[in-house]
C-alpha cells in the first residue's frame, strides 16, 4: 500500500472569528511584480540565456510592469552579468524598478549590492526560511535563531544601502516558507525586520508573504493575510505583498483571495511559469480582473506576442487550455455552445457590455479572432456549421437546411475523425446542394402574369442543347412545377423554400433553398444567382434532377423541340 492518505495530516486552520475579507470586492489591481527572471529563471530545465533574459524583460516592460525581479545576482554569475547589463547599457526606463533577491547572509548582501551599483532605483528583497519544518530540521535553530538572521540580514541591507545614495532604495522582506510559519512567529519576525528599515520613518518597504509551498485552500491563505495586516506593526506604512505558487493549482485563487484580505501587492511570472507546479500566473489574475471591468494596469493584448516570448525564453509550450492565452480557449466545438454564442454575437450591438455566453471575454481584445470561435468537428451541431457558412461564406441557411446540412457535415466529421475546417465545410455544402447537372441547368425564364396566375417558359439544359419547358400555376414554383409535370411526369410538392439576398462581396445576389417531394422521394437543393427568382428555380430544377438523374429523362426529348 504506497498509496495511504493517512501518511499526511490535514493544515490546520487559522482560528479567526474577525473575518472580513469574504465580504471584500476586488476594486483595483495590485502592483505587480514579475519574477519570470528569478523565480521562472531558477525553475527552468534550461536557465535563460542572457539574450532570453534581454528579450523577457522587454517584454515585461513593454506590458507594463513597472518592478521586475530580474534575478539573484550573488547566487548565480549569469545573473549577476545580466544585471550589470541592464544598468550599465541604461536599459531599465525610469518608472521601473529592478528586483534582485538575496539571502540573508552577509557576503550575499554585500555581493547584492556590488550588482546594484549605478541603478537609479532598485528594491533589494531579502529572504531567510521561518516555516517550522525549515527551523526543527533544515537549520537546526528555534525562533530566535531565525529572527536573528532576519535581523543581521535587515540590518545590513540598510547599512550597505546607506552607503549608496545615488540609488532611490526599496528594501523587501520575505519570510521564506510563510504558508508553513505560525503566525505569531512571522509577525514577529516581520517586526524586527521593519523595526531595523523603519519605513514609518519614510523608507520604502515590501513586506513579501511567499506560499513557498500553497499547503492549504485559498481561504486558509486569505486569513493567514488578513491575520498578519491585523497584527503586525507599522501596517500602514508598509506594501503587503503575496507570492504564491501553484501546488495545489490554486495559485491564482490564492493571491485573489490575498488581496481581498488586505495584500496590495502581487508577484508571479507570465503563464505561471515557476518551482514545481509554478508560480502564480500574471497573465491570468490580470485577465480575471479585465474580465470583471477591472483596469489591470497591464497591456495583455498580444496574446500571440506573450506566449511566444515566454515559449521562447523558458523553452516550455502553452497548454492549449491555459486560461486566457491557450489555443483552444475561445473555441467551442459542442454544438450547444456554438449556437448560443453564434445568437449572442449576431444580437451584440457595438458599445454594449460584453454579455456572450461561453466566452467570459472578448477574444477580439487579446488579439484573437472571431473565425475561432466556432470550430466544427463531430461534436457540433447546425448552429456552428451555420455560422461557419454565415461568417466565411456570406450564406445564411434557414433552419431546416441548417439541421440536414449539419448531419451532411457531421458524417464527413465521424468518417474522418477530427476536424472539419470552413473550405471543406464549404465544398461539401456546394457537392450537397448547389451542384447542377448541365441538363438541369437553367438558361433562360420568362414569367407571364395575369389575373390566373403565372404562365412559365423555361429554357433548361446544356448551352448547346436546351430545351424548353411551359407550364402554369400560383406563383413560379408551382408554374415550373407543372411545366416539368407535363413534360417527365414528375410530380412535385414542394415542403419548404427559402430565399435570401445576399450581401456585397459575392458573386451572386441571391440564393435560394428548397426541399420538395419529387415523385413521392424527398430532395432538397440551393442554388445561388443573380436574382431571387433564378435562385428559385434553379434550386427546384436541382432538387428534382436527385430524384429524377443528372441527365433529363429520355422520353422528354421524344417530339420535342431542342435548340442548339
Ligand atoms: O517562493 C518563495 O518563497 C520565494 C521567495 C524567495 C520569495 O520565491
Ligand atoms: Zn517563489
């Protein structure tokens, strides 16, 4: 039995009876930090190349963060080269702050700082491990121990810093392994460390609560946040900030909830890339707050352009479902959703509110086009095949065509498996229904009216050897009806037809569709034309050659007159 629950025991909860941050909307998004450069950087197969770094950060300022944690410069040389790059060549723009992440150990911080030199504005974010676990078994010290390497760690951060002026310094503090601290433990720690950089005495400080490991549901995170605002000193002079990561895959959860209960600060990586299962996805919590009418303070409208940097520079791919950025995320294949949302955007109006079923956002924002949202395979219906022919094509089917059409595309699907793309859609339509066998080509018509009805000539079949038909009836139809009654015997009734104008940029200006009985067999056929009448009829004529064979029956030329 390797696989046993009861190896684990459950995460105790936070005993709070002062709740409030269920009650808490989000209104604002946080400030953010990116750490794609750090966090992302460490958990990759293959660190960034300095280039990668270069084309990440870039792409980090061009959306619009304004702190980026761009590495830790005294654990690795790369990245202590790449920080000297970015300052030395200027390439950090003045409304934004370069990170770097250091230990709490003496030479670490020293070597920081050696980094640093030169840059107009930095936060120098300082870490050590509090959790329990951490304390009992990795360091061997009890509390004190730990606060006191906060301390040491604090103290020269704001000695060094001193010492440099020319830089305009944000000090951040990490209790590393927050999620696993006990909360009085953090609190302490955390005022010690703010009681050394004194940031009601006007120095800036990020106080940084990491879910190292996310060991609990979002709300036990939301009240391990709303616990610390309440207690710990000098509260308002200082930025709360959370960074999760996504253990359990409530990564993004967590952070939401965070803010609610106090956090004003969020750190995380595009796409979520991090340690294990990664950290919390910027992409996605900025997008959740679009979606709610929230200014993210980002610009995320290049999707394509996000993840192919990201896939470039991590060397990881975007899973076809991610949240917002993946392939298939605005595609619906389930012929349900395609016809609610083929309603929704044919009703939309331009400057409503986005209200489209299936789709929380519009893909058209993040640079996505309508053309995939309605993708058909074996799965859909006629709602999605209509608007497939509607969209790309210029036809609008009426609703008994729509549902024969559908199943005529739904066996090309079962028989080939996969998908069904708009050309094919669109070549299986035309095989189906607007074929015309030369003999039942129409040439020419001539319609009289009187008091009676409709006389109908028709002229019917190849260029050079059409014949011509009469009849009368009601209306056209049932003229055309006759005249071929008369002449092959077919007696028609006609179920259902249709026609429709088409708009600018097609060929033809109407089309026609219809579906009839022809000698007791049912048939149904469209054709497209100049005009609605030529539609018509051509779409009778065709619907009565698949009962009656391509070729016009033998005894109708017997004694007939056949112009060449
Ligand atoms: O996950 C973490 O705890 C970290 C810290 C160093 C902030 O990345
Ligand atoms: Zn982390």
């Amino acid at each position: 039995m390797s696989f046993d629950h009861r190896k684990y025991v459950a995460f105790k909860p936070v005993a709070k009876t002062d709740r409030r941050w269920p009650d808490k909307v989000i209104e604002k998004a946080p400030t953010w930090c990116a750490v794609d450069l750090r966090d992302g950087n460490q958990a990759l197969v293959k660190p960034m190349s300095i280039a990668q770094k270069q084309r990440m950060f870039d792409l980090l300022v061009k959306l619009g963060f304004k702190e980026i944690e761009i590495g830790f410069p005294a654990a690795s040389q790369p990245d202590f080269d790449f920080c000297r790059k970015l300052i030395e060549e200027n390439r950090v723009p003045d409304d934004v702050k370069i990170q770097v992440l250091t230990q709490a150990r003496p030479e670490l911080i020293e070597r920081t700082y050696e980094a640093l030199k030169g840059a107009k504005r930095a936060i120098v974010h300082v870490y050590n491990s509090t959790s329990t676990v951490q304390r009992e078994q990795v360091f061997g010290l009890d509390r004190a121990g730990i606060r006191e390497i906060a301390v040491n760690g604090a103290t020269l951060v704001r000695d060094i810093a001193a010492r440099h002026p020319e830089t305009e310094w944000t000090f951040q503090y990490s209790p590393e392994s927050f999620t696993g601290t006990e909360l009085d433990f953090a609190a302490e720690v955390i005022d010690s460390v703010t009681g050394v950089w004194r940031p009601d005495l006007g120095q800036p400080v990020i106080i940084n609560l990491p879910a190292t490991v996310e060991m609990a549901t979002p709300n036990v995170f939301a009240d391990q946040i709303e616990w610390i605002c309440d207690r710990i000193q000098r509260r308002e002079h200082l930025s709360i900030s959370v960074h999760t990561h996504n253990d359990r895959g409530c990564g993004v959860a967590a952070a939401e909830l965070a803010v609610m209960a106090g956090a004003d600060r969020v750190e995380g990586t595009l796409m979520g890339n991090g340690e294990r299962t990664g950290n919390m996805d910027l992409v996605t919590m900025a997008m959740n707050l679009y979606s709610q009418g929230i200014d993210p303070t980002l610009d995320l409208s290049g999707m394509a352009e996000i993840t192919e940097v990201v896939e470039a520079c991590t060397e990881i791919s975007t899973h076809p479902r991610h949240p917002y950025a993946g392939e298939l995320v605005f595609t619906a294949f389930s012929g349900s959703h395609q016809d609610a949302i083929r309603k929704c955007l044919s009703r939309r109006q331009e400057g409503d509110a986005w209200n489209v079923a299936y789709l929380p956002i519009d893909p058209f924002d993040v640079g996505r086009r309508y053309e995939e949202v309605v993708r058909i395979n074996s799965q859909s219906g006629k709602g999605g095949v209509a608007y497939v022919l509607e969209r790309d094509y210029n036809i609008s089917l009426p609703r008994w065509l729509q549902i024969e059409f559908s199943k005529v595309v739904q066996r090309e699907a079962e028989t080939n498996g996969g998908e069904i793309d708009s050309l094919t859609i669109h070549r299986l339509f035309e095989d189906r229904y607007l074929k015309v066998p030369e003999d039942w080509a129409l040439r020419s018509y001539d319609l009289h009216r009187d008091e009676n009805g409709v006389r109908a000539e028709v002229s019917v079949g190849a260029v050079n050897g059409s014949i011509a038909l009469e009849g009368y009836g009601l209306g056209a139809v049932e003229a055309v009806s006759d005249a071929l009654k008369h002449r092959f015997g077919i007696s028609i009734a006609v179920e259902a037809y249709d026609e429709f104008a088409l708009g600018e940029g097609t060929n033809a200006n109407a089309l026609a569709c219809i579906r009839l009985t022809a000698n007791g067999q049912h048939c149904s056929a469209a054709a497209l034309a100049e005009d609605t009448t030529s539609a018509t009829l051509q779409a009778l004529l065709s619907a009565v050659a698949q009962v009656a064979g391509a070729e016009l029956p033998a005894r109708s030329l017997e004694g007939q007159e056949v112009s060449a």
